[in-house]
C-alpha cells in the first residue's frame, strides 16, 4: 500500500467517524430536548408513586426460582463469601492506616523530647518491629485482595491488587518524615 492511499484511507474514515459523531450527538440532544418539553408540559407530574422511596428489597435481575433461597439468606444475614472478603479487606486497610497514624503521634511524642541512648534504642527497635509487623500485615492483604478477585463473579468489582514494597514504603515515608520534621 503506497503512502498516498494509506493517507487517503485514513482520511476518508477520520470523514466516516465525523458524520457517526454528529449523529450520535444530535441524538443524544434530540431526546434532552423531548424531555425537557415533557417536564415544561408536566408530563413527569403527578406520577404513580411520586414521591415515595423505592421499594428495593426485592432485586428484579434475581430469578424468580432463587428468590425465597436469596431471601432466606438476607434474612439471616448471610453475604457471599466474596463481599465479606472485601469488607474484611477494607476494614484491615483502614486498620492498618490507624496503625500508622498512631505510631506518627507516638514518634512525634518521642522525638520532642530528650532520650538516652538506651532509650533511643529501644524506640529504634519498636520501630523496626513495626515496620516488620506492617510489611506482613500488608502480605496478608495482598492475598485477600487476590482471593477476592478470584471469588467475586464479574472483573468489574475487582480491586486492584497492591504491591507490598510500594506500600510499605508510603508506610516508612509517612513515620520518617515525622522525624525529619521535628522542630
């Protein structure tokens, strides 16, 4: 294929496109349009159930076969093995952040004062075992993370896997720059 047909091929579909796009939005503001005069003719007024929430305990895409098992486990309080992961995920993240937020203020606290060096060391090693402590912590994570993207049925609702290292150096990043920050 020589150079100027290559050219001429792209700028007839670059042509195509256009006109695509200059439909779909014309579309798009015909149907604003129609509903914009339905609201100013008050179609939309007085509706069945305006102004009444929702009736959502009842999920339509169910099927029908399932519903009295779906809602015998409702009723129980039963969640899907995949959705209590990510609860568990979510609460362990937010744990894990106080964590780090608490040992912030409690090196905070110990730098502005005057320690012997017995003492600094102890701090020294209460640290290390922190940080070893989070390292695991976010090891485990991990592995939730990756069960629960193997559990849960659609790639949509996945959650993006984490990388220890990264995180464990915004860990160490967040209780250091306490330290470099001392007045």
């Amino acid at each position: 294929m020589s150079e100027r047909s290559l050219e001429e091929e792209i700028m007839i579909k670059a042509q195509q496109n256009r006109k695509l796009a200059k439909y779909m939005s014309s579309t798009e503001e015909l149907v604003e349009e129609q509903i914009r005069k339905a609201r100013e003719r008050g179609d939309f007024d007085n509706l069945k159930g305006a102004g009444q929430p929702l009736d959502l305990s009842e999920n339509p895409y169910e099927p029908e076969d399932m519903r009295m098992a779906f809602r015998i486990l409702r009723n129980n309080d039963f969640t899907p093995y995949w959705i209590q992961l990510g609860k568990d995920i979510d609460a362990d993240t937010a744990k894990l952040w106080k964590e780090v937020e608490d040992f912030k203020r409690y090196t905070s606290l110990f730098i502005n004062e005057k320690h012997v060096p017995v003492t600094i060391n102890r701090y020294e090693k209460k640290k290390a075992h922190f940080y070893y402590e989070k390292r695991l912590e976010l090891e485990k994570l991990k592995k939730k993370i990756l069960d629960y993207n193997l559990q849960c049925p659609t790639f949509r609702v996945g959650r993006p896997n984490i990388e220890v290292d990264d995180e464990m150096y915004k860990v160490i990043t967040a209780i250091e720059k306490v330290i470099e920050d001392r007045p």
